[in-house]
C-alpha cells in the first residue's frame, strides 16, 4: 500500500466528537450504512459492468469502503482522501493486512492533491454534510475528473441531521445542510449532469426516530410524503 500523508497542519473543518469517531470505525457503519448505499449507487449506474482505472474515495474514514471499491469497480489506481489523519491511520491499519493496494492522502476537499482531468470517478459517502465549503469542495471534484468522469454521492439531508439525536451525539456545520432536493440542485450549479433515473430518495431505518421498530412489528413503510433523509445519485461531469 502507498501512503501519501501530508502535514498535520489544521484543516478548515468540524471536529467530529469522540462518539461520532467510534461510531465510523466500527462494524455497524459498513454493515448497515455503507454497503447497501454502495450498492444502490452501484444499481443507478445500470446494467452495465463498467470499469473505472482510477477511483477516489473522498471523505474515506477508516477505509471500510476500499474493498468493496474495488470489487464493485475493478479500479487499476485507488485513492483515500480524509482530512482526519486520525481515520487514515485507523484505513492504514485495515487495509495493509488485507493486500489492498491505496494511496492515502491527508487533505480537505476543497484542496485535492491531484491534477486535472486525472480520476474517472470519485465515490463521495457521507461526506458532503461535513464540508463549510461544499462549493468550492464541487468544483475541485469537477476538476480532477475526466471529461465524463462520475461523481457517486450517497449524503444525509438536512432532516435528518437536524434531528435532536444526530445534534447529540455528532457534530456537523449545522448552516450548510440541505434538503435532498437543494444537494441535487448544489451537485447540478457545480457543472454536472443528473439525470432523474440515476437519484434515490428514501428514508432508511437508521435515520428515524424510532430506528424503523414499526416498520418491522407493521410492516408500514414512511410515507411517500415524507421528506427524505438520504439521497443517492449518479452525476457525470458536464
């Protein structure tokens, strides 16, 4: 594994609380939070078994997603991004006994150490709900892909991290949150293409108040009027 890991000099961004730490780095984030998102995006994608030869994991924690990345995409060049050195170190740990070739990089995402035109696609999960400066984070994602190159995003809204218990527990610029609809209308400003067959909108179990207990003793799904807490899409750059 190639490590790149900048200075530790202190980057523009929210510290997460030491539960919100824990709770990314253990079982339950890739079981029940990563996985079935990676999956769904992987279906908006379509049928079509595309390969990508270099694959950015922006906002990569402590890289639980690398494995699947690399089934899913079969990427020759595969690279973690985190502005948290802590969480490198934790994708570090996990990832040089498993053989998995992955360049880390210490960096924000408003500052991408990488050129032009240089990534065919960049899988950003959960992560733009962090960014102060989710435009400026857009436009360097637009500049390091390739004419056509996609950006996969799978983001919690507003709704759902405004909610009394993810305010509690975790930590996040509370002024920059939107609505499923608004980080469409974001991704679209920045210069990409979305179509409407490529974006899911759903309201998964974790994110409820009730953790989706009456949804499994009913069987009563949220309603179709409910705003969304998670939304899913593919966007090609324009």
């Amino acid at each position: 594994m190639t490590s790149q890991v900048l200075n530790q000099e202190e980057f523009d961004y929210v510290h997460e609380t030491r539960f919100g730490l824990w709770f990314l780095a253990s079982w339950i984030w890739p079981i029940h939070v990563l996985r079935p998102e990676l999956k769904e995006l992987r279906a908006l994608l379509g049928p079509e078994r595309r390969r990508f030869a270099t694959v950015v994991d922006l906002g990569c924690g402590s890289g639980y997603s690398f494995a699947l990345l690399k089934r899913l995409f079969g990427p020759t060049r595969l690279i973690g991004i985190d502005v948290d050195g802590g969480m490198l170190a934790l994708a570090r740990e996990r990832t040089a006994p498993a053989g998995i070739a992955v360049e880390l990089r210490h960096a924000p995402a408003t500052r991408l150490p990488l050129g032009d035109a240089s990534v065919d696609l960049v899988f950003c999960h959960q992560t733009l709900h962090h960014i102060e400066h989710q435009e400026s984070a857009l436009a360097e994602i637009r500049r390091v892909l390739a004419p056509g190159g996609l950006l996969i995003v799978s983001e919690s809204t507003r709704a759902y991290i405004h909610s009394w218990l993810i305010r509690l527990l975790f930590r996040h610029p509370m002024a920059v949150q939107k609505t499923a609809a608004e980080y469409r209308a974001l991704i679209e400003r920045a210069g990409f293409v979305v179509a409407e067959a490529q974006v899911a909108r759903r309201v998964p179990w974790w994110t409820r108040a009730d953790f989706g207990l009456v949804e499994k003793l009913t069987g009563r799904a949220p309603g179709s009027d409910q705003e969304p807490t998670l939304i899913n899409l593919v966007a090609v750059k324009g």
